[in-house]
C-alpha cells in the first residue's frame, strides 16, 4: 500500500499511525562571553556563561584559545624567578626579572641553554616594589624589597645612590614599597605603620616621617600605597592612599605632608585583607585591589561596608575559586595588566589547593577564566609581547607559538549546566553541535556532562596552527603565504555523546600542538537530548 504524502495512512481497519513523534529536542548554549563563572546556584545558571574555561582567554564574543610559551632566557643562579618589572623611557625599554639573589636584565637575553649574568648581583630577596620617577634630568627606576639596600636604575647603570637620610634608626634597606604622590616620594618601612616621604622631585636626600599609627586603628603595618583620583587619572581631586595588612584604607588629601593644614585625611575605610604588596592595578579611572574578599574596586569603598564590598567585587563570578585560592596562600599575589589585550594576569604563590593555576581578567568585559601549564610567578609586558617568570631561573614568552616550549597543551571549555525541561526530569543527551571560529580547520572533541560533573576527557589528537598564514609575527618568514587565508572562517562538528541527568552541559576539548599560534574561538554550541522519567 502506498502512503501518500501529508495524508493520514489507510488500512482496510482504518486510520493507521505513520512513525512515532519526535521526542528528542535540542537544547541551545550560547558562546561563553559571561567568561567563566563558578558562583551561580542551581536555579539561576547564566545563559553565555561557562563552568570551565582552561587556557582560553575571555573576549567581547566569547573565549579564544590561548597561544603557547617559550624559553627566552634564563638567569644564571638558577633560582625561581621571584618578580618581574620594567623601565621605559623615550626609545629605552628594558625588561627586568629577579631572583632571590640578583637582579637579571631579560630584555635581550642569551637563549636558554645558555644563561644570563646578572645585572646586579648580592641581595638576599627577590620581592622587589619598583615605581618610576622622572624629573628634569632622567627617569629612575626605583626597587625596594624591605631587606637590601635601595636599587636605583637610571636607564643604563645600577646604583645605591643617591642616599636616603632618616632622622630615626631606619635605613634605606628596609623601605619595603614606594609610589609616586604629586611628584613626592612615599615610602613605607617593613612591619611599621609608619610612612616616609621625600622632598618634591628628588630621588634622595633627607627622608620626613609620616605616622599612621593613630589612624590604623586595627594594627598591624602598611602595606601598601598609591595615587588615586576621583577623575581619570591624576586630577584636581588626586588622593593618597595608605593600605594597612589588615585592610584598612586612610585617605589624604592634598601635596605637603609636613603642613598639617595642606594635607589633611579625609577618612578611614575598611576591605579585607590585602594579598600582597603588588597586587592591585590601575582600571581605567579606578583601582583594583586583590583582597581575602575578591578584587575590590577603590572607588566603592566610600560608599559601601565590607560585609556589601563582595557584591560589588569584580571577581564576583569566580567568587569561590577565588576565595579557596587566597585561604591556601594568604599573601604573595601579584597583578600585571596586558594593555595591548586589555587583559589583567592573576598570580600566587604554588599551593596544593589551587596549583598551576593563573587568574585572567578581560578588563573591558569584567569576565574571567583560568591559564594552566605556566606555573607562573609574575608577569610582565615588553614591546607589547607578554613574559612571566618561573621555576629554575626561566623567563618564558607567553601566547606565542603553538606549543608550551614544544610540547602540546589542552584547552578545556564546559558550558553552564541547564535543565532539558522541568527540574526533576532526567534527560539523556545522543549528539553534541557545536560551532567554531579559526582559520584553520581544527580537531575538536564535544562531550557532554550532567548534574554538575565538572570532569574533562582526555584528548589526543593534535591541532597545528597554519604555519603558511599571512599574520604578521606568526606567519613563517619565506613560508607565509601573503594571498593565503588571513580571516576567520566558521566550522561545525557533530558528534554523538552519551551523559543523562537533571542538569546538562556541553563541553569541548582541543590539544594545541604546531609552531603556529591557533586562531580559535568558541561559538554557538546545542545538544540533542531525549526526555526520560522523572527523578527519583
């Protein structure tokens, strides 16, 4: 008997059904431009937003996939790189990183096997503050770390001069941080509360002291200290502002400190505590602090208590990782901005709760994800490239290449979880789609997780970046083809997964492994789920 198209089949007992009805349906993820977001309950999961986000970086549109590192250098005595600084003046630019014992300029240095001597050697530590100070007759990078004497850098040479004078028992060694304040030196003592500060526009000379003491009401020491404006940058509202270890944020106003009648506090304001003395940006015309309660933003300390900070943190969406993160460590972190990427770099010290682990802010975006497989300890930027320092003495180049020094790595992207239907109605996903952007054609592969199982599958099979590409700094030279592929292109993968559960998520896998750079990012994404009985 034939069927006849859009006509209900006939039998000689009457009307016959032709197939079942669809039961599966398809269940839409948007691409991950709410970054990486670990917070959110059960019943408000973020549409756009993702549970893992491993070694991509978050953008506008989504997350692209991180480039690879290498070797640039490595310091002689082999030990940990401890923090990394830069000097920049007119047409000099220097990149500078230490060590527990020295001090190594990495701005061209010998290619690793070989090492590099050090610049300036005989100190004890390698947890430098450095600012820059520049007057009428040249630019001075200024390095304290509150055990050597003060480190002075004038663009060519090292120095201890010119000499610090105090009308106390304090020495020069141990000024542990200092910024610049209307064109005045502060500098802060270790483990006192007491601040020092300079003439207007000198680099030496006799030191002025500046107590604190009665305004820190909670104790213990400063820690650390910036310029800060109500406007944009430094405006006709500049402030001063000290930082206690215990959070508390005293406030002045105006340019001599020695005139109680021209400089005078303006308050005493509480966040959680600091996580170290580098770790706090400039963000636009805002401060970013690293505290114990998230990344807290300066301007809103005058308008909000502690306890409503934490609403306001600009880390709120990786609220608990963050939090796990600064219990295991407590101090030591450290914070590079990326100006050229608008990206901020998050890192502290190794620990076996949050291990291997670096922090990544969009600062256009506010959203968040995570870089492993750096073991990095600080960073810094140079001619627009980005450089951090690590184990046995090494400095690295990050996001360049397709490789970490050679060998492969893993980027891991999880979807939030969302419910097939009512909650409370298992579901059983047969097929994952998903949607890339890349200029070549990558291996990928889906998977599917359900009821808040975070675990990400092995992969093997390896993606090489097009080494004939035209773009400029990872086209090959000779090789780079100049009429070859130079924009995105968009790929679709479909592939059959297997998960059932309340809560579903799609998720994807890709091994970078060539000498290019991958230009990948992650899109639209579905998953093809079949309804079952309700939970028990």
């Amino acid at each position: 008997m034939d069927i006849r198209p859009g006509r209900t089949g006939q039998s000689n007992r009457g009307a016959v059904a032709i197939g079942r009805q669809q039961t599966s349906q398809p269940i839409t993820f948007p691409a991950p431009k709410n970054g990486l977001v670990t917070t959110a309950d059960m019943a408000a999961q973020q549409p756009g937003s993702a549970t893992v986000l491993r070694n991509f970086l978050p953008t506008l549109v989504g997350c692209r996939i991180r480039g690879g590192s290498q070797k640039r250098g490595r310091a002689a005595d082999g030990g940990t790189i401890r923090s990394a600084f830069k000097y920049k003046y007119g047409a000099v630019e220097k990149l500078f990183m230490a060590t527990a014992t020295a001090i190594y300029d990495m701005t061209s240095p010998a290619p690793p096997p070989a090492t590099t001597a050090a610049a300036t050697g005989g100190l004890t530590s390698g947890d430098w503050c450095t600012f820059q100070h520049t007057n009428a007759g040249n630019s001075f990078l200024i390095c304290l770390n509150g055990t050597d004497q003060r480190r002075v850098y004038n663009g060519s040479t090292w120095a201890t001069t010119p000499a610090i004078t105090f009308t106390d028992a304090t020495t020069a060694a141990q000024l542990n941080y200092g910024w610049l304040f209307k064109n005045r030196q502060f500098l802060l003592k270790n483990a006192t509360l007491d601040a020092y500060y300079l003439p207007v526009n000198s680099i030496g000379g006799a030191a002025a002291v500046f107590p604190l003491g009665g305004v820190m009401k909670k104790g213990g020491s400063l820690l650390t200290g910036f310029s800060w404006s109500l406007e944009s940058g430094d405006g006709l509202s500049d402030l001063c502002v000290f930082v206690s270890s215990e959070g508390e944020v005293a406030v002045y106003a105006g340019s001599d400190p020695s005139d109680a009648n021209n400089f005078g506090l303006k308050g005493v304001y509480q966040i959680g505590r600091p996580l170290g003395r580098n770790a706090w940006i400039r963000a636009g015309g805002d401060i970013l602090i690293a505290t114990t309660d998230g990344l807290t933003p300066i301007s809103q300390v005058f308008q909000r208590d502690r306890q409503a900070l934490s609403q306001v943190s600009v880390s709120r969406p990786i609220e608990d990782d963050w939090r796990r993160a600064a219990n295991a460590t407590g101090a030591g972190w450290v914070m590079k901005q990326w100006p050229e990427q608008n990206l901020v770099f998050v890192a502290f010290p190794a620990n076996a709760v949050v291990s291997d682990t670096t922090f990544v802010l969009n600062v256009l975006s506010g959203r968040w994800s995570t870089i492993s497989n750096w073991q990095a300890s600080c960073y810094e930027t140079l001619q627009g490239g980005l450089f951090y320092g690590s184990l046995n003495g090494f400095c690295w180049q990050g996001d360049t290449t397709g490789t970490d020094d050679g060998l492969s790595f893993t980027a891991a992207y999880l979807s939030q979880f969302a419910p097939a239907s009512r909650f409370g109605q298992r579901t059983t996903v047969t097929m994952a789609h998903m949607y890339f952007r890349a200029k070549s054609e990558p291996k990928v592969r889906l998977f599917a997780r359900a009821d808040f199982d975070k675990a990400i599958p092995s992969f093997t099979a390896v993606t090489s970046g097009d080494a004939k590409s035209s773009e400029w700094d990872v086209g090959r030279w000779d090789v780079g083809v100049w009429d070859g592929v130079s924009q995105q292109q968009r790929y679709s993968f479909r592939q059959n997964v297997r998960a059932g559960g309340d809560m579903l998520a799609v998720g994807c896998v890709i091994t970078s492994g060539g000498p290019a750079k991958l230009d990948l990012e992650v899109d639209l994404s579905t998953l093809q789920v079949a309804a079952g009985e309700a939970s028990t």
